[in-house]
C-alpha cells in the first residue's frame, strides 16, 4: 500500500508538471531578450533577467544564429574580460554553424571590440576585423559592413597606415551621412567616422583640410547635449588646430573644454594626448615648469595602464632631457627606464609604426646609458674613471687577440657554417621527402586558407621573419594552425617550400635596407646576418648570393661607391 501511495504521488506530479507547461507559454527571443537589452554594459543582471534562459533555449533548439546572439549579449554584459572573450569565441563557433555570413561576420566583429577596448590588443583586434570584413563586404547590411570598414580603419590608424585609414575613413563618413539623411540629427557612426577623419588629417600635417571637418563638426554638435563625449573629440581636435596656428589662449580653451567629460569616461589615451599637447603649448610660451607637469601627467597615466600611443613619445625624451641639463641622476635614471619602457610597449602594440617613429635615443643607447647611469649613482667618479680605464685596456687587448687568431677563427666558422649548411639540407630534404609521400595530396579548406594567408599577411607586413630561431613548426603555432597546412599553402599560394620563402623575406628585408638606410652600409655581414634573423654568416652570404646574384660584401661596396661613402 505504501509503494501504491508514493507512485500516486509521483504520477500527481508529473501531471501537474505537464499542466503548468501547457498553462504558461515558453517565450519567444525577442520577449526574453527585451527583459535584458536595455542594461548597461558589464550589467551580469541580465543572465538572471532572461539572457541565461535565451542561450538554453537557443541550444536546446540548434538555432545557431540565436545562440551567436546570446553568447556575444553574455559578451557584453559579462565583467571578466577574459570571460568576454571566451564568450566571443564561443559566438563565433556557433556562427559558423548557422552558415549566415552576416551571423559570422557580426560575431568577428564584436571579437575584435573586445580585444580592442578591454585588452588593448589592436593587432589582434585588427586580424578580427580583417575575418568579419571578409563575411560582411558583399552583406546587403550595409551599416553593419562599414561599422566594420570604421574598426578596420581605426586599427590602421593606430598601426601607422595613416593614408590608407585616412581613405577608409572618408568611405564610412560618406555612407553614414547618407544613411542618416533623414534623421534629426548625425548618428554616433558619422561622427566617430568624423572625429578620425581629422585626426588622420591632423597627423598627416594636411591641417587646411582638417579644419574644413572641424568647423563642420563643431556646427553639428552645436546644440546637441545627447552627445557629450563625441563633443569633446571635436574640441580636442579644434585645440590641437588652435595650437598648430599659433593661437595659444584658444587652444587652451578647448583643452579646458575637452578634458572634463573625457575624465568621466576614463578615456586615458585622449586625456593623456591632451596633456601632451598642453605641454607643447606651455613650452611655447616659455612657462616651463607647467609644460613639465602636463608632461609628468602622461607619465603618470602610462604607469597607471601600462599602454601608451606613438603621439605622445616625444614628452618622455621631454622629460629626460630636462634630468639631464639639470644633472639629476636619479631623475635621468628614472626618465631613461621609462623611456625604455615606452619603446617596448610600443614594439608590442605598434610595430609597424614604432619602427618608423625617429627616436633620438634608440634602445642599444638606452641601455648602455641605464647601465653607465646605475654605476655613477652607486660608485665614485674615481672608481667609475678606473672601470673606464680597464675596460679600454680590455678592448684593446681583445682587438689584438682577435687578429692574431683571425685565420683559425675563419676555419673555425667555416667549418660551422658547412655542418649547418649540411643541417639545413639535410631539413630540407626531410620536408621534401614528407611532401612527397603524402598521398592523397592535402586539402586545405578555403576558410582556413583565407585565415592563413591574412595571417601571414600580417606576418610579412610586421617583418615577423626577423626572428631568430624561426621554424616551420613555430610559425604555424603563431599562425593558430599546423604545419601541414602551413607547408601546403606556402607552396601553392607563394610558389615555394617554407625554408625558401623564409629566406627571400630575410634577403628582401637586408637588400631593401641597404637601398634605404645608409646606417646597414656600415655593418659587417655578420650583423646584417642577426638583422634579419639568419644564425650564420656562410648562410646569409650564399643565400643572399642566390637572391641578388653578387655577394653582400661586393653588393655593399658598390652602394658606398655609388653614395661616395668612405
């Protein structure tokens, strides 16, 4: 009877279940995610107020473009920016699934956002954007497309591209303004694509044309309070004119007007141009001690985020070169560390555009002079002129070695260099022999290819191919593929085996900076060989001789004979 009972009770249940489930009616997508959408970004209320039930719903149903949707809302509204890009990733999976290329294309654009604004990663975020502009080129949303065309741009921008981002730039002005041709007034999308159309312009030194946009700008926003944040951009961009015009006060002014609503948005890179900007006004108008404190702000700002843009470099060379007239030690000490630091974050951040900046301490000096710097702080004149003393007799006697024993030194390299050379073909004909025997012949699926070929796109345009120690193996880890892959598209898409293509790259670099750059004239082949990342000089010298057909020593005299250079 008991046994009876609980069946009874069990089975009541049950009914009861089914009843309310036909009684209360499942809520479609749009009713759930209208409970959620209207919160703040980094708002985790929203998972408890339907977004946690929507991305079920979405998996129990294999709605991919739903689910897309769902992870890249978690995205948003998830605080941890690690948990951001997880989510991310987790959008794009299921973009691909559901085959929609605007579903694609949308979830490897707001990857790129999250690299971009949380984890300032912009050569990251860049090759996102470059991925979703492949899905969204030929999408019949056309505003999603250049919202995308805007990110690419911007990314170009910070990575130096100026003239191309500059052209980008234009393209989104021109089609936001159509699209908002019946609006009240201009959406966010026209003015960003405004505000950068300036700042390429400003950089450019094409300060005519940007003033043009300027005044127009600042006509726009006129009576507009909806748009506090894009008003300071302008204002921003308007003192910096002010300033290049000679016109200090009004700069001034602007830098006033700019900095408050920046400040409560934590938009550090802008604030910290402003202070930058401020200070080159101040020295203009001889109030030194103020020029030094608006420069101590960047200063400040970069140790507090630990990211900096090329504009503002030239404050730490500001900053040290003042130590140095003024003998501080410790000052100077400090300035040259962090000018050093700069540099490395530049390297990390803006390859492409840190090797172009003209540094007046480049980082070999720097580190000498850090080093000479630490010893005058912990040691007398007198020990420091002893250290200098020795160290010369060490040169000089090293100098002595070193041409005593240059004919065993050349055997000894030789020798190294032909066991290398055997390795390398030896290498060369294990990849052979595996590309052969691989029946049937490997086929790359064309996504990936695509993916690879922009990444190795990237590779070459970053001069990735200077690394030292570089092989098949870690390329294709850095490319996020296998080697396999990597080795197939090389030798179909560049029309030779990996060792080759890495080599011409190498060559390409060395060839082009001795046309470029007449400091390369004055380095020996062996440093011309660790320039571009080739461990010997008998490689380098015959590579570079099956490339250009001369080799680099006679290559090189004919360049010094040609510039007339002793």
């Amino acid at each position: 009877m008991k046994l009876f009972n609980r069946f009874l009770v069990l089975f009541s249940f049950l009914v009861l279940g089914l009843v309310w489930e036909k009684a209360v009616p499942e809520q479609d997508y749009n009713s759930l995610r209208q409970q959620y959408f209207s919160l703040s970004e980094n708002d985790r209320t929203a998972f408890d107020k339907g977004l946690d039930i929507f991305i079920t719903k979405a998996t129990k149903e294999k709605n991919y473009e739903k689910l897309a949707q769902g992870y890249d809302d978690a995205s948003f509204f998830i605080t941890d920016k690690n948990q951001k890009l997880s989510y991310a990733n987790k959008a794009i999976k299921a973009a691909l699934l559901s085959k929609n290329e605007d579903t694609i294309g949308s979830a490897y654009l707001k990857k790129g956002v999250v690299y971009y604004y949380h984890f300032r990663q912009f050569k990251k975020a860049l090759n996102e954007y470059l991925f979703a502009y492949k899905y969204l080129e030929k999408s019949k949303n056309r505003a999603l497309t250049y919202q995308n065309l805007y990110h690419i741009a911007e990314m170009k921008a910070h990575l130096g591209y100026n003239e191309e981002a500059l052209h980008l730039f234009k393209k989104c002005m021109a089609f936001f303004a159509d699209h908002d041709a019946n609006a009240k007034s201009p959406s966010i999308d026209y003015l960003n694509s405004l505000h950068q159309t300036i700042v390429c312009l400003q950089k450019l030194n094409h300060f005519k044309e940007a003033d043009i946009y300027i005044n127009k700008a600042l006509h726009l926003i006129k009576n507009d309070s909806s748009i506090q944040l894009q008003k300071s951009y302008f204002y921003k961009s308007k003192a910096i004119s002010e300033l290049q015009k000679g016109n200090y006060k009004a700069a001034q002014n602007y830098f006033d007007k700019a900095l408050p609503e920046l400040i409560l948005n934590d938009d550090f890179i802008n604030i910290s141009i402003i202070h930058f900007y401020q200070g080159l006004l101040f020295e203009k108008i001889d109030q030194k001690h103020l020029a030094l404190d608006s420069f101590k702000k960047v200063d400040s700002i970069f140790n507090r985020h630990q990211f900096v843009v090329p504009e503002v470099r030239p404050a730490f060379e500001y900053l040290l070169e003042n130590q140095q007239n003024n003998i501080n030690v410790k000052e100077e000490l400090y300035y040259t560390r962090q000018l050093l630091k700069v540099d490395e974050n530049l390297n990390g951040n803006f390859q492409y555009l840190s090797g172009k900046i003209h540094k007046e301490y480049d980082k070999h000096t720097l580190e000498v002079q850090q080093e000479l710097l630490i010893k005058k702080e912990a040691r007398t004149f007198y020990i420091l002129l002893f250290t200098a003393v020795l160290l010369t007799l060490s040169i000089i006697f090293s100098i002595y070695k070193l041409l005593e024993h240059r004919k065993s030194k050349r055997e000894y390299f030789t020798l190294k260099n032909q066991l290398q050379q055997v390795e390398n073909e030896l290498n060369s004909i294990k990849d052979s022999a595996s590309e052969i025997t691989e029946k049937p012949k490997l086929q790359v699926p064309d996504e990936i290819t695509q993916q690879i070929l922009l990444r190795l796109e990237t590779f070459e345009k970053e001069k990735g191919f200077l690394q030292k120690g570089l092989t098949q193996q870690k390329l294709a880890t850095q490319l996020q593929t296998n080697v396999n892959y990597l080795s197939q598209i090389i030798n179909e898409h560049k029309g030779t085996n990996f060792n080759k293509y890495l080599g011409t790259l190498r060559i390409g670099y060395i060839t082009e900076q001795l046309h470029k750059n007449k400091v390369f004239l004055k380095y020996s082949v062996e440093t011309l060989a660790q320039e571009c990342g080739i461990a010997s000089r008998q490689n380098f010298s015959d590579l570079f001789f099956d490339i250009n057909g001369v080799r680099p020593t006679d290559f090189i005299r004919n360049l010094k004979r040609n510039h007339q250079i002793s």
